[in-house]
C-alpha cells in the first residue's frame, strides 16, 4: 500500500468528497445541538477505545443516565470515574456492570439493572465487538464462530431486551465496520458477521417504525483489533464515533435511519444530496451490485445483443 497517502485505505469507503478523520464543529459533543439531557443510554463495549469515547461523548452532552459494560470491570471502573468527572450534569448517573454478551442470561441480567436503575433505557450503543485474523480452514471452527457469537448474537441480544423495554420509541445504533462490504483475506469472520449484523439493523429498523437504527462505521483506528498493516494508515480520532452517536440522535438525522453512516463522511455535503441519497440508497446495503428489474440489468452492450 502507499504508505505516502495516509487515506489510502479510507478512500475507498468514502461516500462524499470531504473527509473527516478528527473530530469537527458538527460533532462536537458540546455543542448544545447534540445535547443528551434527559436521555439514558446503555454502552456496550466500553472496554475498547471506541466504547470509552461514546462514553465520554455521552457525558459531555449531559446525558442524565449511562450504563457501560464490558468484559474488564478494572477498565469500566476507571472509565466511570473520568466520565463522572467529566459530567456536564453533576446529577448524572452512571452505572458499570460486566456482562457475556454471548450469554442471553448474562444479557438479561444486564437489563433488569439497567431498568432497576433508570426505569427505561433511551438509546443503545452496541459497541462490542471481535475479531479473528485467519484464513478459512487455519483457525478452529469455534474460533471462526466466535466472531459471529459477539458481532452477531450480541447485538441481536441487547436489541431484543432494549425493544421489551422501549415502548416503540428509541434509538439503537450499531458499531460495524466499512470491511463488511470487502473481501480481505483473513478477514472471513469478522467482515461475514459485520455484514449480517448491518443486515440485522435493516430488519429492526422495517419491523419497528418507531425504532430509529443505525450502523456506524467508526473508520480506522489504532485498537488492539487493528491488524497490523492498517496501523499506519489508522488516524481516525475514537471521539468521531462519540460525536456521530449523539448526532444520530437527534431530529436532523432522521432521514438516515435505517442506513449505514460513517464517521468519515461530511454531514453537510451528505444533506446537500439528501434526495438522491434517499432515492437511490446510497448508504443501504447492497445485495448485490446489479439493477435487478423487470427485464433484467441494462447490459452496457445490450445494443449488440
């Protein structure tokens, strides 16, 4: 790879021209526009990096209420006190508690606190994530498997108690990731689970008109899952995701649900194409890359036929 254009493997997941790779006005989690005051939210994932700035983005934004939880309760702990400290709303509540997100009685656990605790959950962020690097055939099958347990079942689980709870109104947002749409070698687990769990978005968001879903992608960082040829190029800033979490939350980004938004896409360039992204679904999952139709795709050399 050209290691002199550190874009390089951004470029090909880009939907607009501008770029974003650090944190930005629209995003910032101060700006009373992305306001969280009032608001629950149940973090997963916030053992990693990207799960500790959704976190601190949450608490920026003076969410009243936030549940994280995690594999290592050392790592929840100390994020729970920087989060405090941190609070726009001294009044704010936080509440850590480790959970399997494999284990529907682990996850089960991890709601009756949560509802104990706030009564009702607003927003959830699913954020945990994992990822093998093997080739098919030189990584156990349980392994292999292992990916779509949590990538997978994981956020299936947290969705499913989050809907029992919600009362047909909220917001869940998934963290994915834009190597779903490729084929690396490798990679097969992880992008395989990451494109049934985009899927999986989709389906919640048709079956629950008052559920706004949303995949985020949180481009390339430099976490312990980072394969190591992509370090160099990994510059994004984790709070890009924390900024997109609150914005997706709010009334501007209605017109997105159900779709897949990337940290690294410019939301005003993306409001200027609203329609055609609206009427074309250029940030839906594609099936396949085809205009499957009455009469079949236009074969560019149809007229040869």
């Amino acid at each position: 790879m050209d290691h002199s254009d550190l874009n390089v493997v951004t470029w090909p997941y880009q939907l607009t021209e501008a770029v974003h790779r650090d944190l930005y006005p629209v995003l910032d989690p101060s700006r009373p526009e992305l306001s969280a005051e009032g608001q629950t939210v149940l973090i997963t994932g916030v053992s990693g990096g990207v799960g500790k700035a959704i976190a601190e983005a949450w608490s920026i934004a003076g969410a009243s209420g936030i549940v994280i939880t995690g594999r290592k309760i050392d790592t929840l702990n100390e994020v729970a006190a920087k989060i405090k400290r941190i609070a726009k709303s001294p009044d704010a509540k936080i509440v850590v508690q480790t959970a399997d997100l494999k284990s529907e009685t682990s996850v089960h656990q991890l709601w009756d606190k949560a509802i104990k605790e706030f009564g009702k959950i607003d927003v959830l962020i699913n954020d945990a994530g994992s990822m093998n690097f093997a080739p098919i055939g030189q990584i156990e099958p349980s392994e292999w498997w292992n990916d779509f347990e949590v990538n997978v079942k994981g956020p299936y689980l947290m969705s499913h108690y989050f809907l029992k709870q919600a009362n047909g109104k909220g917001t869940i947002i998934t963290v994915s990731s834009g190597s779903a749409g490729s084929t690396f070698p490798n990679m097969s687990s992880y992008a395989s689970s990451k494109l049934a769990q985009t899927k999986v978005m989709e389906f919640i968001h048709v079956e629950n008109p008052g559920i706004r879903t949303f995949t985020l992608l949180p481009g390339l960082l430099k976490t312990s899952m980072t394969a190591k040829q992509y370090l160099p190029f990994a510059q994004d800033n984790p709070m890009l995701s924390g900024g997109m979490s609150l914005f997706l939350c709010t009334p501007r980004a209605d017109w997105m649900k159900g779709c897949v938004m990337s940290v690294n896409w410019d939301i005003e360039e993306m409001e200027l194409h609203k329609e055609e992204i609206q009427r074309e679904g250029r940030n839906k999952l594609t099936y396949l890359n085809a205009q499957l139709r009455k009469g079949g795709h236009p074969w560019e050399n149809r007229a040869e036929k």
